[in-house]
C-alpha cells in the first residue's frame, strides 16, 4: 500500500515537474522512450501521460527537467550574444542595490544582485519578459544576461560570486562569451586565441547533419534549431578559411556577410543559408518568385544602405544548402540583370567542408585567387582543386617577382661595391632593394601605404598568409644564398683591407 501511495506521490510530482517543459521537449521525450500514441495529446495532457507512462523516477525527473531547462536558458544566453558583441549593451548606474542599463532600445533594471531580494525588470515591448518572465516560465529574458555580460566584462562584477538564475552551465555560456568579445577586442591575445582544431572537427562530425535539418542533434549540442545551428556552422566554416564575416544580428534578411578584406580590392558576399530535410534546397526551382527576395537582401538590405566606394565592394549571393538541383543554375543571369550585376552562385554544404578541410590542410589561398569561387554555378568540389592549382601557379609568379627585383638590385651593388671579402651595401642601397620586394608582393601579400596622421610610409603584412610568406622567403633566402656562392668563387678584387696593408707596408712601389 505504501509503495503504491509512494508511486502515485512520485507521479504527481513528475507530473508537475514536465508541466515546466515545452510540447517539442515532452515529445521529444516520447521519442527518446519509445512512447506511442501521444500525438493530439494538449500540453498538460502531454506532461500527464509522460508522468505516467515513461517509467522514470522522480530523480530521473528532476535531472532531464533540469537539464532541458539549463539548454533553454543557454540558448537565451546565446540569444544575448547579439546584443553583447555589437556593443548595444550601456551601462547607466551600478551599484550593490540597483543596475540600471539600456541593451538595444530596451531598458533594464536589477534589483539587489546576487541576493535572495534580487528581482529584475524589462523595457516595454520585451515579449520574452511580458509572457514568460511574468507567467515564471523562464527566470530571464535575453537582455540580462546581456547586461550581467556587459558588466563582467567590465570587471564590475566577478563572475565567480553569486549571479542570481545563472550557474553551471549557463554560466560557463557566460564566461565564453565574455572571453570572445575580449579576444575580439585585443584584451587577451596568446594561447588562448582561435581554436581552429576544435572547430574544424566540429564542422567535420556535424555540417552535413545540421544541413539536413537533424533537429535533435541542435537541441542536444546547441540548444537550438537546426536552422540557427546551420548559419552559426556555415559562419565558421568561413572564418576557418581566414575570411572576416559579419553575422546578422536580426530575424530576417540575409544571414551572413563573408567579407575579402585581404583581396587588392576588397568584396562582399551575401550569404543565405538553407536547411533542407531532403538533402537537396529546390524551392528556388519551385517558387522562382523567391528570387526577388533574395534581390532585396542583397540591395535593400546591403548595398543600398552602404556608402561611396563601400556599395561597389558587394558583389556576390551566395546560397549554402546541403545540395542543390542541376537546374538552378538557371536563375543566375536573371538575378544578375535584377540586381544590377550582382553574381548568384551556389555552395553545397559539403563543397563548403571541403574547401575548408583543404584550406587547413594547406592554407595557401588568398581572398584575390578565391574570389573567383563565387562566380561559379553550383560549385563543385573539382571548382576548389582548380582554386589550389591556380593558387600555386599565383604563388610562383611572386616568387619569380620577388626574386627578380632582389637579383636587379643585387646586381648592380656586386658591380659595383664588391670585393675579396665584402658585398658593401649601405642603408640606402639596402632602403632601395627592400622598396622593391615590397612593391613586388604588393598588394597581394602586403598593402603599402602611407599613415593618414603622420604621412610615414607603412606596410600591412597580411599574416593569414604565413604559409604563402614562407614560400617566398625560402625561395628569397635560396637566391640571395646563390648569389653570396657565386661572389664567393668569382670575386677576386683586393679589399679595402688588403690595399691598406699593402700601401702602409711600401709594397706598391
């Protein structure tokens, strides 16, 4: 009897624990456990006949509530990030009983943080705060853990002492994100920075999976959509081949901005990224009137609100999907004439990942060889070993420059300043000849200019291209090594040295 009494007890109290969670999380509980004959079921329904039929423990409970609950605040920490990291956080007054701060057009205020009389308010208009906040569905909006970001970051706060509602995992979300920004911004450069193994084997296990809509595997490890998950992977993939990318930060419009910072001019693409169950994005074939959406994308909502030389640097759309069909190809001269020249090109997810592993495996493309990449139809796999080919033949062509504008110079001092012993090159010979291999990889591998406040003469060392840089120093370093061999055997006029000793010793006369 007690037993049975215990069990209903337990039931009950399971049953008000899963009344906390969504319809997807109690469904995807149903999945999980193999339960039939949920669907139609209304939420409280739902939360009864998992009580009731999943055969977990109260404590068992307790740990999946607790840790759905964890991935949905994460992910409202996430939704924070926006706000954090294009600056839209102020603070207005702190202190240890009031923060008063704006993240956006939103006001916020907290009340006594990091005690038990801690309570928080939003700015009006904040339906996360108005319909769930209020209804005690989740304790905070996304615009406090922007603030409690802001405010960490700022040292006000220590992120070790009490910060009401975030701990555990949440709070590690926190933390990370505040590093990023601070990375970002050069307060911490070291050991520390891009984790580029990490996130390549992350685009490895999950690109594909995500590209295809797996819901399940971006609630379990990212704690969203499959949608938000595939713009965040696709973001990544484009840093991982040393492109600057601009996020958007609103529901809405293109999704990402992949910028060739590094090219001799530089350029834009916009970027829109599509999930599709089937593994093949067609609804462009489908519904062809969708092409003038992604024209506003690309001109109202980009070109257009840009200035002067800015507008003339957007110049490619690209879509990014699993796969697409043969036939879209179609389309691309239409969007080009709609949106005064602006190229169409598509890039199938695991193109993207090929592109990237290759990269990383032998980083010696620069934004000028792969803008080309974006003039592509559907582009291939075969589209990227061309890339590395053409990348190699660009590589020897400045090798060749380099080396010629070196052996000139040096041609002329051994001429004329060479003996037994010494090649004599003063500072303005050796001024002259460094001028001139600069000018040889510029601006390929270097932007020479002038400072805008000083008038000095500067140069821009592109340092992404590391591995391009040792190519030409090996081969600058081999020719100037041969031309120090040659002098070695053929120089045979007397040094400075040997004249002195020979006037001083009488035996020129």
């Amino acid at each position: 009897m007690f037993k049975f009494y215990s069990d209903i007890m337990s039931s009950k109290k399971s049953y008000d624990l899963f009344k906390t969670l969504t319809n997807d999380d109690l469904k995807e509980i149903c999945k999980s456990k193999k339960l039939r004959r949920y669907s139609g079921l209304r939420h409280d329904q739902l939360a009864k006949f998992v009580a009731e039929n999943s055969c977990l423990s109260f404590e068992e409970v307790e740990v999946i509530v607790n840790d759905l609950r964890d991935d949905k605040l994460i992910s409202k920490v996430r939704d924070a990030d926006d706000h954090f990291q294009m600056k839209k956080v102020t603070i207005d007054h702190y202190d240890n009983q009031l923060i008063k701060a704006k993240v956006g057009r939103y006001e916020v205020s907290i009340y006594n943080l990091g005690t038990d009389d801690f309570y928080y308010r939003c700015g009006e208009g904040c339906q996360d705060f108005s319909y769930q906040v209020k209804n005690n569905k989740y304790p905070f909006c996304k615009h406090y853990p922007a603030v409690i970001a802001e405010l960490i970051y700022q040292k006000d706060i220590d992120p070790n002492q009490k910060i009401n509602n975030i701990s555990g995992r949440v709070l590690d979300t926190l933390k990370d994100m505040v590093e990023k920004r601070r990375r970002e911004d050069g307060f911490e450069i070291g050991p520390r920075g891009r984790d580029i193994d990490n996130t390549l084997k992350e685009l490895d296990d999950n690109l594909i999976k995500i590209s295809k809509q797996d819901d399940k595997l971006a609630r379990q490890k990212y704690f969203e959509s499959s949608v938000k998950v595939f713009e965040t992977l696709v973001n990544n993939a484009f840093m991982l081949l040393d492109y600057e990318t601009i996020p958007r930060r609103k529901e809405g419009g293109w999704d990402l901005l992949v910028v060739g910072t590094y090219a001799p001019v530089p350029y834009l693409a916009v970027v829109e990224c599509k999930t599709a169950n089937s593994g093949v994005y067609d609804h462009l074939v489908h519904d062809p009137d969708y092409l003038s959406r992604l024209k506003s994308y690309v001109t109202d909502m980009c070109k257009n609100k840009l200035n002067g030389v800015y507008r003339d640097y957007v110049k490619y759309m690209v879509l990014v999907a699993p796969d697409f069909p043969e036939e879209i190809v179609k389309f691309q001269s239409t969007f080009k004439q709609m949106t005064g020249g602006i190229k169409l090109s598509f890039l199938p997810a695991s193109t993207l990942l090929y592109w990237v592993k290759s990269y990383r495996e032998n980083p010696i493309l620069t934004h000028f060889n792969s803008e080309c990449m974006f003039n592509k139809g559907i582009i291939k796999n075969e589209d990227v070993d061309s890339l590395f080919l053409k990348s190699e033949e660009h590589i020897k062509h400045l090798i060749k420059k380099s080396k010629e504008a070196m052996k000139v110079k040096m041609d002329y001092i051994v001429l004329r300043n060479s003996d037994f012993s010494y090649i004599n090159i003063d500072e303005v010979m050796l001024k002259e000849m460094i001028e001139e291999i600069i000018l040889s990889l510029h601006p390929y591998l270097l932007k020479k200019g002038i400072d805008t406040t000083t008038g000095a003469g500067n140069i821009s060392i592109k340092h992404d291209y590391y591995k391009i840089w040792e190519k030409v120093l090996k081969a600058l370093i081999e020719e100037f090594t041969a031309i120090l061999e040659e002098q070695s055997f053929v120089q045979v006029k007397r040094s400075n040295l040997k004249e002195n000793l020979i006037q001083y010793l009488g035996l020129n006369d």
